[in-house]
C-alpha cells in the first residue's frame, strides 16, 4: 500500500516516517516537499493515505486535501499539527482527521485510530479495484457480445429472449426491439417443428447441448439457410440457473460448398462409372484407393474386392509368357516414384481366372496442392478386337501384297513372253520379208526398178526398228545380259536423244544389286520416272546416280522440272486417276526397299530408292516389310 507523506519540515518529516516504518512496515512512503514533486506524485499510481501539514510553505492542507481526493476519491487523508490546541479554517472530520506529532515526541503519543484509517483505506481501494475490474470486464463481454461473428442469444427462465447480438440481427433480418420479450417459437415456428423447444429445456434443467446442423427460415424477413448451435444454462455468481445462452453460427456457405461437392463427387462418381475405359488409383504403396465398374469388369472381380490390395499382383503380376513381372520393371509404380506421365501402347493384364488380355494404358501421378506425389490414376483399355482388327488388316496387307507380287510377276512374265514372240516371231518373219523384196529387188533390172519396192523395204527396216524397240522396253534382255547399270546406261542415252535434255549419269560399274528382282524393280522405277519427266516435266537436265551403301543400293532419278505436289499426287494415285506412283513404291515395297519422293511445283523432282543389295539381303528385308524412307 502506497501513502504520500506532504511535509516541508524535516523533523516532522523524518519523524512520521519512522514512526510509519517502524508500525507499518509493509507500507511504501513516498515523501513531497514541494508543489512539482506533488504534482509528479498525483500523476502516478494511486495512494491509500494522503499524510499532510495543514500548512506547508507552497500550499495549504486543505488545496492539498482537495487535489489528491480529486486524483483519488478512495484515499484517506490525515493532517499532521504540532498541537492539539491548533485551529483550523475547515472542518477536519469532513477531511479525514489529524494525529498529533511533535520533534521531541515518540511513537506512541500517535492516536492508535490510525490502524483504522488504514484498514479502512486499504478495504475501499480494493473494492474501487474490484468495481473498476467488474466495469472491465462487463466493457469488454459487451464488446464480445457486439462484435461475436457467431450469433449469441440469452434466454431467461421463462425461456424469453433478454439478449440478442448483432450478428443474430444480420443473420435473421431482426431488429433487438423485435425479439426480446418474446418466446423463440413465437418468433420462429421452425423451433418446435424441430423440436429445439426440448432442447432448450434440457439446457435449463442443467445441460449442455449440441444442436445438430438444422435449416432455418425467418418468415418476417425471407431471410433463410443452415445454422448449428449449443444451448448451455446460464448462472448467476450463487451458480443458480436463471437461463439459457445460445451460441448460434451460419453455416449456410458450408453447407452450400458441401452440397456442390457432393454434387461433384456425384458427378464424378458417375462419369467414373459410367466410362468405358477401366480406371483404378493408387496410393504410394500401390494399394487400389478405388476402382470403376469397367476396370472391375474387365478384371473379372468386385470392386471391393479389389480395394486396398497392391494391384500389380493382381493385374501386372507376369510377363504374357509367364514369366514374373517384378515390380522395379512396372512403369504404372515409376509413376508414383518420379511423377512421370506414362503411355504403354500395349501391354497385357491378367484376369483372376487366370486369363489375360491385351490393353493399352497411361499412368498419372495424383499429386496434393504442394505438388507432392501422393499417388497415380491408371486409365487402361481392353484393345483386344482393335489387335485382332490389325492382325485381320496385317493379314489382309500380306494377302495383297502377295497378289501384287503375283500380279507384277505375271506382267513381267507376259512382257517377256510378248517381248519374245515380237523379237523371234514377228521378226524372223520381218527379216524373211526383207530377205524376198531384197530377192526380187536383185532380179530385176537396174533400170526397172519399182520405187514401190524402194519403199517396201524402207517400211519393212522400220518395221523391224519398232518391233526391236518394242520389245527392249517390254524386256530389256540387256538386263539379263549386261546387269542394271550398262542397261540403265543404254536407256537413258536413248531417252536423252528423245527428250533433248542433259544427261548426268554416275554409277559404280561393278556394283549390281545382285539379284534379277532387284535389278528389275530399280530398272522400272527408272523407267517410270523417266517416262513421268518427258511427259510432265519439261525438264532440261536428268541426273540419275546408282551407288551401293553398305548392304543397300541406293538409285536417284533427278530433275530441274515443274515439280509437283507429292501429297496431292498420291491422293489422286488413290483415286485411280494413275497408277504410275503407286506402281513404283509398290515395286520398290516387294522387294523390301523404300523409296522417297521429294517435289514441289517449279522446284524439280528426285525419287530416291534404297533397295536390299544381295538375295540374302532381300530375303531378310521382305520379312521387315518396305515402305517410305
């Protein structure tokens, strides 16, 4: 406890302190000997006893009084004389009171009412505490009360409303004035058509209730939504019951959300269950974490089933020969090791009958919102009919390329034998007619000479020009004899002196491509190249190079031509309207070779063929199939 000792003159001064500290050894004294130390004092912390002179040498007691009573209306103050014989200008009783000290005097001639001065003073001060700390606290559960985000009803024993906060008042639509007074059904008829009437009561007879999530609906207001609140009984300093305190939250924006995910859930639920594709998920030990109808189906097995099991056991568990797949070598468990997006164009999966079949899958990693990995998703397909579809098709292609290959072999074998026919036939009896008009020619006489027969014979060399000719490019037999390269040399010098054009040809003289079908192919892929340039191209300069590479011949036809667009080409070749494309990378295909076109209009055009040197050659590029290169 603090006491503020006033005194100008130092004997009474010390005196009173020692006689304070020697009865009251607890006490602080703080001491004023001047008009600033007074006012430094007041504006410090409060004083219990105010001890003064009742005249110091800068104020008189009774200012001095008044000045710390105004500061601190608790305090007691006593007035300190050095007589008691001594007048005052004021009433004292009204002040405090006084006690008699003197230089000379001792302790013990202080009244002892001074004990009751103290205990009185202590007493009021704590009770001014005490009420400053009730205001405190009732200031600030006003401020709770006002500023609370969840709504805060009190309800007497009566079970009116006596308290109503604002964020009821926002939540409702009612005003306080609105609702105090009144019983809650009256207000809101939801209350008993839900039974919270009973809830009530049950707070009030001592409980704590939870009130499950309800909806609500403020007819007054039009206001509407979800709310949970909790009823416990209100009591008063004695722990009497005198009430009920509610405490009431919206939760109309959860209950929303909740709906729209479930919703969601439900949508995505059905598209999961309704997808044709199977798909399952994993957690980071490979367990199923769920599981479509499709992917169930296509496994043989429920759903359930299938839950919480590692399912590369299940379905992933053996290579199609049996053998173990192990783990390490799954590309689906990668996925949850380096959150690697993973496309598998075929695999297979077994059945729980054992069975398995073909599909084609993608693992995905299934991460949280910091982007961590807590999982994949597998979407896989059954692509058995699509395999069985490109065997048929596979089996399809090979039948026709087997008739192709059989067709080209007829049309050369026709060519040959037409080719034959024309160069024995046709013309051994061309060379007996030539021979007779050169018989009757020598017969007669100079000077009786036919012009006819001149012309007979000049029509007959011609003849067998053409038949010649007819029959070198029906079947070079050149090709046979010579090899590609002296053929393609004797060709293309023919069609140099047709065409006019510039000829550059470079080839290696020892290098043929080593078997008759081949040599055929790469011979009529020239010859068709060349025939497209003369007709098409307008071109005035023909490059064309035979190399081998390794195990392959390389042949390229090149022109400084119009050009063409090859894609538009092929899709004409498509239609039917010529074949002489087609017939080329078909030719070039059955030997397994690849040929490559590269055109454009006004830039020229180059086939490039690349066919297998040797029969062996040949014999293991059919078995990879040709194609474009």
């Amino acid at each position: 406890m603090r006491v503020l000792l006033i005194e100008d003159d130092p004997d009474c001064r010390t005196l009173a302190k020692r006689w304070l500290k020697e009865s009251f050894p607890d006490l602080s004294v703080d001491e004023v000997t001047s008009q600033r130390e007074l006012d430094l004092a007041l504006e410090g912390e409060e004083c219990a006893i105010v001890l003064t002179s009742c005249q110091v040498a800068w104020a008189d007691g009774l200012a001095v009084s008044r000045a710390c009573q105004a500061r601190w209306p608790a305090c007691a103050v006593l007035f300190l004389t050095g007589s008691p014989s001594e007048t005052f200008p004021f009433n004292v009783e009204t002040i405090g009171g006084f006690v008699e000290a003197r230089p000379s005097g001792t302790a013990e001639r202080f009244p002892s009412g001074m004990q009751a001065v103290l205990a009185r003073a202590e007493d009021t001060i704590l009770r001014r505490k005490a009420e400053a700390a009730l205001q405190d606290t009732n200031e600030f559960n006003k401020q709770v009360f006002a500023s609370a985000q969840e709504g805060i009803v009190v309800y007497d024993r009566e079970l009116l409303y006596r308290a109503w906060n604002p964020a009821m008042e926002q939540m409702t639509g009612l005003r306080t004035d609105e609702v105090l007074g009144r019983h809650p059904w009256d207000v809101f008829p939801f209350i008993r058509e839900q039974g919270l009437d009973r809830l009530l009561g049950q707070a009030l007879g001592g409980l704590s209730v939870k009130v499950p999530d309800i909806p609500y609906a403020v007819p007054q207001t039009g206001k509407s939504g979800w709310a949970s609140a909790q009823y416990a009984p209100y009591r008063n300093a004695k722990g009497e019951i005198i009430g009920v305190i509610a405490t009431i939250r919206d939760i109309t924006a959860r209950k929303q959300a909740e709906e729209a995910l479930d919703h969601l859930q439900r949508l995505q639920e059905q598209i999961l269950h309704g997808v044709n594709e199977g798909i399952y998920g994993l957690d980071m030990h490979g367990r199923a974490i769920f599981v479509n109808r499709a992917a169930a189906d296509m496994i043989g097995a429920a759903a359930h089933a299938i839950l919480g099991q590692p399912v590369h056991m299940i379905v992933h568990h053996a290579r199609p020969d049996g053998t173990p797949y192990p783990p390490r070598d799954c590309p689906i468990l990668a996925t949850l090791q380096d959150g690697e997006v993973r496309r598998v164009a075929t695999e297979e999966f077994w059945r729980l009958d054992g069975t398995r079949f073909p599909v084609e899958y993608v693992s995905s990693p299934i991460r949280n919102p910091e982007g961590q990995i807590i999982g994949a998703v597998v979407t896989f397909r059954d692509i058995t009919q699509r395999k069985r579809a490109e065997e048929e098709l596979a089996a399809s292609r090979e039948r026709l390329r087997l008739l192709s290959r059989q067709l080209l072999a007829a049309q050369e074998s026709e060519r040959r034998e037409i080719a034959i026919n024309l160069h024995d036939e046709i013309g051994q009896v061309l060379t007996a007619l030539k021979m007779n008009l050169q018989s009757v020619q020598r017969a007669s006489a100079p000077t009786s000479e036919s012009p006819q027969l001149r012309d007979s014979l000049d029509m007959v060399d011609q003849l067998m020009r053409h038949v010649r000719n007819l029959s070198l490019e029906l079947r070079p037999s050149m090709l046979d004899d010579f090899g590609l390269t002296a053929t393609l040399r004797w060709y293309l010098e023919r069609q140099e002196q047709r065409a006019g054009w510039r000829l550059e040809f470079d080839a290696d003289q020892d290098e043929e491509p080593g078997d008759g079908t081949i040599a055929l192919a790469c011979y009529r892929v020239a010859q068709e190249a060349v025939t497209n340039a003369m007709r098409h191209a307008r071109a005035t300069v023909l490059r064309v190079s035979l190399h081998r590479r390794d195990d392959w011949v390389e042949l390229a036809i090149a022109d400084n031509g119009a050009g063409f667009d090859v894609e538009s080409a092929f899709t004409q070749a498509s239609l039917g309207v010529s074949m002489g494309l087609l017939s080329m990378q078909e030719r070039v295909r059955l030997v397994g070779g690849a040929i490559r076109i590269e055109s454009a209009p006004g830039s020229g055009t180059t086939v490039r063929v690349r066919v297998p040197h040797g029969a062996a050659r040949l014999s293991s590029a059919l078995g990879r199939r040709g194609g474009a290169w």
